[in-house]
C-alpha cells in the first residue's frame, strides 16, 4: 500500500535515514514503523519548507525523475542587492561556480529589500553574516521568491551567489502547485490529500 506524507521540514535536520552526528528527517516518521518510508529529492542542512516522505508509487517516480523538470520554488533572505540586472541574469540561467554550463531559467521575483539589523527572528536563526563582517546591521538584504526547475545541489544557494547575493534563510514553498501547509509547524506532517496528489507537477508554479 502507498503511502504520501507532506512534511515541513525545519532547519538542523539532514534529509536522510539516519545520520551519526545530527538529527534526521525520518527520525520525525519512527512512530510510523514503516522502515521503507523514504523522503523525495532532498533539503540543506539549514533550509526549511517542504519535502515528500513517501512509500513507492508512481507519483513519487514522477517526482524523482530528471526530465520531468518539475518546478520548485522557495522564499529566501539574502545578503545583498538584487538588482534588475541581477534577476534577468538569473532568468536566463546562470553559470555555477566550478561549471561552464548554465543552469535552466529561473522564475524570480523581488518581494523586499531592507537592512541586515531589520531581519526577521525567524530568519535571523540561520548562518549569521558576522561570520563574514564585523559590523553589518546597515548592509542591504533582499527578500524574495525563486522557482527552479533542477535539482543540482545547494543551486538556489550557488545561484544567488553568483549574482553577488548570499542566502541567510531559505524555505521550500511547493513543489510542482502543491504547497507547503502553512498550518504545519516544522517537524510536523500529515498525509496528502487525494485533491493534492492530482495537482500539476510539471509546468509553472501558481503564484503566491
């Protein structure tokens, strides 16, 4: 029998079974004792939002499968200024570092621009920029949506740096058009809905 879980992931976890140093994403599903229980496609260490855990199906081959491109979109916090030229360089694929080959077009979108001190304590919970300088409360940050079609590693994170902006905070919003829900706190699940599992998961994301 399938079996489709929508989980909300939370920051300091890693997607995997198990782990020796930190906690796991399927530590959250042991009270299930369904060992074949396994996550789709994977999130960073430090990013939060959605992510499937799920016992075989088809669906779930959909999800998994490369040349299906389907669409992912997140909602980060960034150092930097996202700047017009910036964006339609990332709309038109970007290179990474380390690689000649362009990443597929992005669908990004500018939601907020405002200063370091200003950050929300949610985001503020993530890799502190004093690491990098010593006084930052007036350095510019952004806020916005981003939507990807592959699923190279660490890619929004690589993305944004390659347009000179570096990710504080990132959270998976949807994948395909059905979206995280809000309701869940991080750390909790439920299953997906009939409705859900009959949503688009190829093609553009719906807005906000």
């Amino acid at each position: 029998m399938s079996e489709y879980y929508m989980f909300h992931k939370p920051a300091g976890c890693i997607t995997a079974n198990r782990d020796d140093k930190y906690p796991v994403v399927m530590d959250y599903f042991r009270s299930l004792q369904n060992p074949r229980l396994m996550p789709v496609g994977r999130l960073d260490f430090d990013t939060e939002g959605l992510l499937f855990v799920i016992f075989v199906g088809k669906w779930g081959n959909r999800l998994m499968s490369p040349e299906h491109h389907v669409p992912k979109k997140y909602f980060f916090w960034a150092y930097g200024e996202l700047t017009e030229e910036a964006m339609d360089r990332m709309r038109n694929g970007v290179p990474l570092k380390g690689r000649k080959e362009k990443t597929l077009p992005a669908q990004i979108e500018k939601q907020k621009v405002g200063v370091y001190k200003d950050l929300p304590a949610y985001a503020a919970r993530g890799k502190r920029y004093e690491m990098l300088r010593r006084n930052p409360n007036n350095d510019v940050i952004t806020a916005g949506y981003i939507t990807i079609t592959e699923g190279k590693k660490r890619q929004v994170k690589r993305m944004l740096k390659a347009v000179g902006c570096y990710v504080i905070y990132l959270k998976r919003l949807a994948i395909g058009d059905v979206w995280l829900d809000e309701r869940l706190k991080p750390g909790e699940y439920r299953k997906l809905t009939e409705e859900e599992m009959n949503r688009p998961l190829v093609g553009i994301v719906s807005s906000y």
